[in-house]
C-alpha cells in the first residue's frame, strides 16, 4: 500500500511538472511585439493600438519611443499614460534626416539583437523614424507590420521625405494595415501580396474618439486665453517642408486677406516651433482677427477642432481627423496622399497660390450649400476600431 501511494505521488507531481510546464510553455509562447514611433502624429495614432495590445494577454507588447520630437511627444505619452521600454531620446539640436536616420536605426538595432527580439515590429506611416526601424527590423530578420500603409501621392518630393519613407517601408514591411480602398490598391499595384494587406480605418479615428467631448470646458485652459470662441474659428496648421519659402508667404497673405475682411471670424493658428516658421508667421500674419498660439496639446487641439468652423492644413493627419467630426478641410498643398476624402467632398486640395487660397476660403465662408455639402459627406476613415481590426489579423498570423 505504501508504495502504491507513493508511486500514486509521483504520478501527482508529475502532472504539477506537467502543468506547470503548460503553463510556463503558454508565457513564454506570447506574441512579442514592440511598436516604434517617435513623432507626435505617430504617437497619437499608435495609442490606442499600444493600450489595447497592453491588455490583451496574448501579448508581450513594448514600447520603442525614438523621440524625434521629444517634448511633443512626451505630452502624448503622458496624455494616454504610455511608458516606454526603451527610449533611444535621439533629439538634437539642428539634426538632419542623415542623423536622426542613423541614429535611430543603430539604436533600434541595439535593442533587437541586446534587450528584445519580437516577433513583430509595428512602425507607423512615414516617418524617417519609421522608415529606420523598418530597416533595422529588416536587418534582423525581423517581420514589419505598417500601420496607415498605402498612401501616396505619385511624387517622391512631396511631402519630402515622408513619400519615399512611406515607399521603402512598404517594401520593407511583410504586413500591411491600410486605412482605406483605395490604400490597399496601391499596395496591390505595387504587388504586395493581398493576403497580407488588411483594410481597418485609421487609428486617428480611435484617438479621436478617446479625447473629444462635447461638453469640453475651453475657459480652464490658458492656452485659449484671447481665443473668441463665439466667433467662427478657422483653424489653421502650415508647416510642411515643401511649403517653406515662397508657398507659405502665398498661403499667409491670403488668409490675412480673409482675416481683415470678415470680423464674424477668427483664425485661429497653432505655430510650428521651427525658429523659421515663428518669424514668418509673426511678420506677415497682422490681422486682428488672426490669433497666433503654440502648438497645443493633443487634447486641446482635438477638441478645438471639434468647435472649428474648417480646417485649413498642409498636414495629413487633420484630413482624416476634421472629416470624422463634420469638418471641412483646405488642403493647403498641391497634391495629397488621401484622395478617398477629396473624393468624398469632405477635402479640397486647394494649392498653394495666394488668389487660389483666398478665393476657396472665401466660398467656404460665403456659401452655405458649398460648406453643408462638406461638412455632411461621410468620413472615409473608419468608424474608430481600426486598432482592434490590426489586433484580430495580428492573432491569425501568430496561429
């Protein structure tokens, strides 16, 4: 009898070693990922992908920040309490593409082959941050999944560097999670395979709906000070590299136009911190119904696009977050890499010449049946569960 329990108790323990192996098997088998980014816009759009992989227990989800913009991106950090993993803090002063792409893809390498290896690496749109972990990625043989991929406009200069950014990555990416149709056609054009081309809305969407509020208080936030809300705000963003010299003088004086021929509005105009961008704007933007703030917090500005009257953007981010909210939006620019919202009548490109600028502003503001047409097309981007969509295809590939 005493053998036969004790042979009953080995059996016992073997089945804990058992289980417990199962167990220890099941934690080491979870799905590494690491999602890199380092902009604010790439921060904005990973949050809510990066908060749900964080609860998801399929996963062993990190983060990579870069800090290509460090103090903008340390507020949307902060706003949706991400903590990264690793923090390669690249920023300096007067760096060039040459440097930040060399300092972040010898980073990224270091921290794959040192501290993590995943099993996927999600990098986002078309940054040269995202560009660099993509090639690192590459380097290492380790799969790249693109979040926003497809875009392009057909002209590798513009936007510069993010056209041919967005180019390579899609060459260097195995899995590709397309905001739209029409995104997923230019893959398809450039023989990707489609099985590994998913569509999901963009993430923007799914940021959006986390921050904006309806009953938003804007008089607690001093960033507002001397903002007249009762006003029709037009809320301007100008920065982009192709726009610097001319283009954006062209673009400043029509809106000063505007601004001194209509007192029922106030334009409303975050300034990029490039030193450049901050004189020009002060020197040629004079009106006073013209207010010149910094740039806000995500939060802040979210929401002041939701009490905006248009939008007017040389950006690509505020094409699809305007739309979603019943925004107009001017695209300031010649071309855009998101035709699917000039195609719904949501966006108009509208160029960069002072006359062309000044005379669609006005109509937008003159022409009530103009404005409703484009305030009321649909949004082309999703209805907000773009992060859950690239999770689901995430876990059939990991199978």
């Amino acid at each position: 009898m005493y053998w036969q329990n004790l042979e009953y108790s080995k059996k016992q323990i073997n089945l804990v070693k058992i289980f417990s192996q199962i167990k220890l098997g099941d934690k080491m088998a979870k799905f590494k990922i690491m999602s890199v980014f380092g902009t604010r816009p790439e921060a904005i759009k990973m949050a809510p992908l990066v908060k749900l992989l964080e609860k998801d227990d399929y996963f062993d989800s990190k983060v990579l920040v870069t800090a290509q913009h460090r103090q903008m991106l340390d507020s949307v950090l902060e706003i949706f309490d991400i903590h990264p993993d690793f923090d390669l803090d690249i920023m300096k002063h007067g760096q060039t593409i040459g440097d930040i792409t060399t300092r972040i893809l010898n980073g990224v390498l270091e921290v794959i082959k040192n501290d993590f290896r995943p099993d996927l690496i999600l990098v986002h749109g078309d940054t040269s941050t995202s560009f660099s972990a993509a090639l690192a990625a590459f380097y290492e043989k380790v799969p790249v999944g693109h979040v926003e991929a497809g875009l392009r406009t057909g002209n590798i200069y513009s936007p510069f560097p993010e056209e041919m950014n967005r180019k390579l990555i899609g060459t260097l990416a195995t899995y590709h999670f397309s905001p739209t149709t029409s995104n997923y056609q230019n893959l398809v054009k450039e023989n990707i395979n489609e099985k590994n081309i998913v569509i999901t809305g963009n993430t923007v969407i799914d940021a959006l709906h986390l921050v904006v509020d309806k009953n938003y208080d804007f008089s607690k936030k001093s960033d507002f000070d001397g903002i007249d809300l009762s006003k029709k705000i037009l809320l301007m963003t100008c920065h982009r590299r192709e726009n610097w010299g001319e283009p954006m003088s062209q673009i400043f004086r029509a809106v000063n136009r505007v601004a001194d021929e209509y007192d029922d509005i106030q334009v409303v105009y975050p300034v990029h911190l490039n030193p450049d961008i901050v004189k020009k704007a002060n020197e040629m933007l004079i009106s006073k119904n013209i207010r010149l703030i910094k740039p806000l917090e995500y939060v802040e500005f979210a929401n002041l696009i939701a009490k905006s009257h248009f939008v007017l953007t040389d950006s690509g981010g505020l094409q699809e977050e305007a739309p979603s909210i019943g925004k107009p939006v001017l695209v300031l620019r010649t071309e855009t890499e998101r035709p699917e919202a000039v195609e719904a009548g949501t966006v108009k490109v509208v160029g960069v010449d002072e006359q062309t600028v000044y005379k669609n502003i006005k109509q937008l503001l003159d022409d009530k049946n103009t404005y409703d047409s484009m305030a009321n097309a649909v949004n082309p981007y999703g209805d907000g569960t773009a992060s859950q969509k690239i999770i689901d295809f995430i876990k059939k590939i990991g199978k």
